[in-house]
C-alpha cells in the first residue's frame, strides 16, 4: 500500500474538503477516493461535488510514501472547511 496525497482547489466554498492522505494501492485509485472515504465511480462525482471537485482530472496527486504492511486502504486523514 503506498501513501499519497490528494489535493483540489476547484471547489473553494464552506463545507468542502481541500486535501487528505489516502493510502492506496495506486494512483488511480487514491484519486477516485473522495476525502470522506467513498470510492468515486461516474455517479458519485456528479452527486458529491458540493464537497470536492467535479471530476477526477481535477484532482492533484502526490505520491508520499510507502504505507506500512498492515495499512488498510482509505483515507488517513483529511481536511475539512467547515462554514
């Protein structure tokens, strides 16, 4: 499991996240993981996108690490701008 980073800076209101670190086994799936944990599929961004960005080319991935051997999949931590 690898540990990234995934950033948005499209959708900038109150209640919206800006960034979490996910831990995944690929890029392509840390950036369908929406900060509060779902797992984005084409239905999903169109009904969460009042709190993260429209689409997944939207969102900013940074590889940060490797995840130690017991990690669950998911979010680690994310960051929330509540109004």
């Amino acid at each position: 499991m690898k540990l990234y980073l995934i950033e948005q800076n499209e959708n900038v209101n109150y209640d919206t996240y800006d960034s979490a670190v996910v831990a995944a086994p690929d890029e392509h799936t840390a950036r369908h993981t929406h900060p509060n944990g779902y797992d984005m599929n084409a239905d999903e961004w169109t009904r969460r996108y009042s709190s993260w960005c429209s689409s997944p080319d939207k969102v900013k991935v940074t590889f940060i690490g490797e995840a130690m051997p017991d990690v669950v999949r998911g979010v680690i931590c994310a960051s929330f701008n509540a109004g």
